[in-house]
C-alpha cells in the first residue's frame, strides 16, 4: 500500500509528462484498491475466533510493509536511503493503523474504513491544497466535492446504525409463537376434540393445589416474559457491548468510530506529510526505506 502511495506522487518540481501522470493514476487505483481492502482479514472467521489485538493486526502489517518495500526497492533498483523523517512519517501511520483495526472490529468493516479514509483523504486534501500549495483546476469546487463527500459519509454513518430493538423484537414475537420444548403434548398423536373426555369441573375444583399450580404456571410465564422482554435483551446487549469511562457508559461500535475520525482520519491523515520535508534525493520511492524502517522502530516502541 504505501508503495503505490509514493509511487503516484510527482517529482519534486511538480510536473510531470503525460506518461508520468497515466502511471500515478494507475498506481493510484492500486492504492485505493489495496487499502480499502487490507481490513478484510480483520474481519475472517480466523481473526475473530482469536480476537486478535489491534497492535497484534499492526505488526503483522508494519512486518509486511517492511518486506514488501525492500523487495520492491529491490526489484526497481532504487537506492536504499534513509532520512529521520521517516520515523515521523510512522508515528502518523502506526498510531493511524491500530485505530483503523479497532474501528473496523468495533463499528465494522463499511464504517470504520468509510470514516478513517475520507478523513484521511480531507486531510492530505487540506496539507496539499492549502499548505504546499498544490495546483488544481478549482480550489472551490474541489472543497465542495469534499464536502458532498463528508456529508454523505454521515448520512451512512448515520442509517447504518444497527436496530437492535427492532431485532430482538421480532425474535422475541418468534420466541412467543414457538411451542414449549418442554412441552408433553409435542410428537404425540392428534386425537379430535369430540372424543377426548371431558374433566370433571367439581373434581377440578375440589382438586387440592390446583390453583396454587395455576398461580406458579402464571408466575413462571409473567417472570419469563420480563426477563426475555425486547427493552431487557436491548439493554443487556447495549451493557455487553459498552465500556464505562469517566462514569459514562459508551457503545464500542461509537468508540471505533470516533478511532477512525480522530487518531486514523485525523492523525494518521498527515503520514506522508513528512515526506515533503526530506531532501530531494529521500523523496518518492527511496523514501520507502526510511517509511518501513520508521514504522517498525514505532510499532516496537508501542510493545
């Protein structure tokens, strides 16, 4: 993924001919591609079953990241250079990465991605077009696309939100209309009603306990129907899936979600803003070098 970030950026004067400016839009594709997807085995049967760490996640990827970007130098014949602001480069992207993780555990694969990314897009927008000054076609009508985007990105946000009352009440009605488990009358034979016998009512009501039977039957359905009411599974689901800070109780899907708008969007946002500031000869694909290698002395550091 970073290769194909630092592939696609001009060279240092900012121009660049038009078979230059085909292959960044090409490794441009290759990125969005790559890192739109690198959260799907976050989300494998093998990954939950462990519910692996999100630093754990992290260093797998700072592990790959390291060894793809050698290779990659490797095969391209590049330089292996480095330059200190590679470390700053990984600060931005390591703490970035593990909230990313979390967030796509927490608030799911859709939204977690959806929120770090387009913050991440928003500020690599704002360092470019504002700070380095970079040159586009129109400054306004490249906010307001940015905007559009960001506001669609709340409506998604926003309707994605998981009903879970709805769906424990239409379990809860599905829980009513099953038969008892328990139940006696299950697998025997339909016999019509005409040639059942009929009980005796004065039996019945001289019968000793039989009221008492009738209170502890009314009982048991009235407990079980408050303990299995859709507002008391909504409430224990909310408790198991919320963490208390500061004395508030806080649902972990909007925990990863502001991970994903502050320390992954935000944060992270500004890794290859570093590299803007490295000498000329430490700039695009060299800059690898120090990116991976700054990546993993911040990945250890977070051990």
């Amino acid at each position: 993924m970073p290769n194909a970030i630092l592939f696609s950026i001009k060279n240092d004067n900012g121009s660049s001919s038009p078979s230059c400016e085909i292959c960044g839009w090409l490794w441009t594709i290759g990125a969005i591609l790559a890192f739109g997807s690198f959260g799907v085995p976050v989300k494998s049967k093998a990954a939950k079953s462990v519910d692996v760490d999100p630093l754990v996640m992290q260093t797998y990827k700072t592990g790959m990241c390291f060894v793809t970007s050698c290779l990659f130098l490797l095969c391209q014949e590049e330089k292996i250079m480095f330059t200190p602001w590679g470390i700053v480069s990984g600060l931005f992207w390591v703490p970035g990465g593990i909230a990313m993780i979390y967030a796509i555990q927490t608030a799911g694969l859709a939204i977690g991605m959806g929120v770090g990314t387009s913050f991440i897009a928003l500020v690599s927008f704002s360092w470019g077009i504002f700070f380095f000054d970079e040159h586009v076609h129109s400054r306004i009508q490249a906010c307001f696309a940015v905007v559009c985007m960001l506001c669609g990105l709340a409506g998604m946000a926003y309707y994605s939100a998981p009903t879970a009352a709805h769906a424990t009440s239409s379990d809860y009605a599905q829980l009513e209309n099953c038969p008892d488990a328990d139940d006696d009358n299950i697998g025997m034979d339909y016999h019509p009603m005409e040639h059942a016998a009929v009980p005796n009512r004065t039996e019945n009501k001289h019968n000793d306990g039989s009221e008492d039977d009738k209170n502890s039957t009314t009982d048991s359905i009235g407990n079980y129907s408050e303990n299995h009411s859709p507002d008391n599974a909504t409430t224990e689901e909310s408790q198991r899936t919320s963490i208390l800070i500061c004395g508030i109780m806080v649902q972990e899907r909007v925990l990863g979600i502001l991970a994903a708008f502050f320390v992954t969007g935000l944060w992270g946002g500004s890794m290859m803003v570093p590299m803007q500031f490295a000498p000329k000869m430490d700039k695009g694909l060299p800059f690898l070098t120090s990116f991976s290698v700054g990546a993993t002395l911040v990945t250890f550091f977070f051990w």
